[in-house]
C-alpha cells in the first residue's frame, strides 16, 4: 500500500522543525523511520504533516554529562550502545542494546525514536524504568522534562511536542543489575524480560533496594513496587526470591496474543525476576565496597 499524501518538511534547525510541527493539524516526527515508514505505508500513521529531523544540526550526539549518559534526538543506537559498552555504569543499558533489532536497524534507528514509540514490550522500557530515564521535550508548552517511564505508561504529548534529548543515569558501583528477556527473533518478538538493579545494606547481606521492571506486551512499562516491597531490609536467600517471583507474577498485568497466552508471560516474568535478582546479587557481591 502506498502512504496517504502528506507534505514533507527537513527544517535546517530546531526552531523551523517547532515552528512547522506546531502549523501542522496532524505532524509526525521522522528520526530512523523504522517505525514510522512501515505505520505510514500501512496507513495506520496519517500525519498531514512529516517533520524529518535528520539536517537538524547538534542532534547526534551520545555522550556523558555529569555521570548520565545522553543522547540527543538523531543519535543512532549503535552510537549510544558503543557509549555504554565503554563504561561500567551502563552495562545495563549495553546488555539490553545489543539485544535490539540487527546491527543494520542500530546503524539506523536512535534511541529517542525507540522510546518515543512507547512500546512498553520493548526491552528500552524496561531499561528506562530502572535507570530513571528523563526526556527533554520542547513544544507548545515550552522545554520540560519528563520521565520516560511515563511515556511508556501512555502520557499523552501536547500535539507539536518534539524530543530533543534522553537521559539515564549511571549505576552506582555498589549496584548490581541484571537483564533477561525470552523470545527468538525467528518467533517474530520477545516473549517478555525484565532489567533489574540491586544494592545490599552495610553488612552486605541485607537488601537496600531492588527495582525490576518488566518488559512485555500490556505492561505499562513502570518497576513492580511490590517486588522490591518483599525484598527490603531481608537477606537475599531462597524464600525471598520465591517471594519476589510471586510478587511479579501478581503484580505485572500483561495480555495473550499469537506468541503466548497472559499466564505464561505472568510466570515468565516472575521467574526472569527471580533469576535477574540473583544474578544482580552476584554482581553487587563482587564490589569490595559492599
Ligand atoms: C527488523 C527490526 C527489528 C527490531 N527489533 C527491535 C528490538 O528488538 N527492540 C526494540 O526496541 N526495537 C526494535 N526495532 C525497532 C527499532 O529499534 C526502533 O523502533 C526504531 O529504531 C525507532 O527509532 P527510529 O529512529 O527509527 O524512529 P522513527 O520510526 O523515526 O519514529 C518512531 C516514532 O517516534 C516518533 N519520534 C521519533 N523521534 C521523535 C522525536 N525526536 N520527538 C518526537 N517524536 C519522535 C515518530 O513520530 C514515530 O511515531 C526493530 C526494528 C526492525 C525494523
């Protein structure tokens, strides 16, 4: 199917892109256009209006700012991963990037773009979740920020809203974390999986505090307070993993589809929890701080 008729815009700096978003009834943002190319050929995206952002120079950078790291708006995945790999602090970030797409779509698709998207069964909301993701959104309402984690829970944008930047914050060295998804590429997705952080108390055997957030189709993207409610303040044996497995497995809401019905993804993501927190544990063990 071809795309319905719409006008194309490549503004050469930020403020023509905000002046042509907001003078467009219906505007969407092109970055990658991973997504947005194939939503436009099948007609379920019928912008009046595409905003290219790619000649928008000072957009593609990837780098670290006061310890976070950030990457503006036309910043290529592979960019970002590369970043991460280099510094211990976003080994979590790395581990869930080098499991996203082909290294054909991270040469091709940012980082901004994915998260935008808001696909909560994405492995970034789950990343975005734990590492306190913010995005810099400038628009009719002027600059703010916003937690990514929200995006992914469903925040609606003023219309004309363009991201110009993500950042997430390093892991502390006392932190241990984790990633684990399930699911083949062959099978057409991921089944579900979770990220995980986790720092133990003084005496190194009490937890202080435990994020996981899930990754998987009807999540809304968002940590399971529930599951770091079970482990704080108790040591990390087996009775508490059995109780952080079964606080994910009622506290994440997911949905069936073709690939698999919502009490398989329960009990997936409640057994990735309880292996990503042991996992976690072991990488916070092994820092001489704790
Ligand atoms: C074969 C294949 C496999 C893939 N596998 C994975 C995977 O395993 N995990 C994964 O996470 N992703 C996967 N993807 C998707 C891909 O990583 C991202 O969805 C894609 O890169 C989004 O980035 P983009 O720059 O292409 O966004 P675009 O397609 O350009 O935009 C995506 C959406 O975000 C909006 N948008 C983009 N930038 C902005 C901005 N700056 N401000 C406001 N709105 C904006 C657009 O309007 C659009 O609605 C896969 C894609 C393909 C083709």
């Amino acid at each position: 199917m071809h795309p319905a008729r719409f006008a194309y815009a490549r503004p050469a700096d930020l403020a023509e892109a905000l002046d042509r978003l907001a003078g467009s009834a219906a505007p969407a943002v092109l970055a990658g256009g991973l997504d947005l190319v194939p939503a436009l050929r099948a007609r379920k995206a019928r912008p009046d209006t595409v905003v290219d952002i790619s000649a928008i120079p000072g957009l593609d950078y990837a780098s670290l700012r006061d310890g976070s790291l950030v990457a503006g708006a036309t910043a290529r995945q592979d960019q970002v991963l590369r970043l991460a790999e280099a510094h211990p602090g976003f080994a979590l970030l790395a581990a869930a990037m080098r499991t996203m797409g082909t290294a054909q779509v991270r040469r091709t698709g940012t980082v901004v773009g994915t998260v935008m998207q808001a696909d909560p069964a994405l492995q970034l909301a789950a990343v975005c979740g734990v590492l306190d993701a913010i995005v810099e959104l400038r628009g009719p309402e002027g600059t703010r920020r916003l937690a990514a984690a929200s995006l992914f829970a469903g925040t609606r944008l003023p219309h004309g809203t363009l991201a110009v930047e993500i950042a997430l914050r390093p892991m502390a060295e006392r932190e241990g974390w984790a990633f684990a998804r399930a699911g083949l590429r062959e099978i057409g997705g991921h089944l579900g999986g979770v990220a995980a952080r986790l720092s133990f108390g003084a005496d190194g055997r009490h937890v202080a505090d435990a994020v996981v957030a899930p990754f998987v189709a009807g999540h809304d993207g968002s940590p399971l307070g529930p599951v770091g409610a079970a482990l704080a303040g108790r040591p990390l044996d087996p009775d508490t993993l059995r109780d952080a497995e079964a606080a994910a497995r009622a506290a994440v809401r997911t949905t069936g589809d073709n690939l698999s019905s919502a009490d398989y993804r329960r009990h997936l993501v409640g057994v990735l929890t309880r292996r990503a927190l042991a996992e976690a544990a072991g990488r916070a063990r092994r820092n001489p701080d704790v």
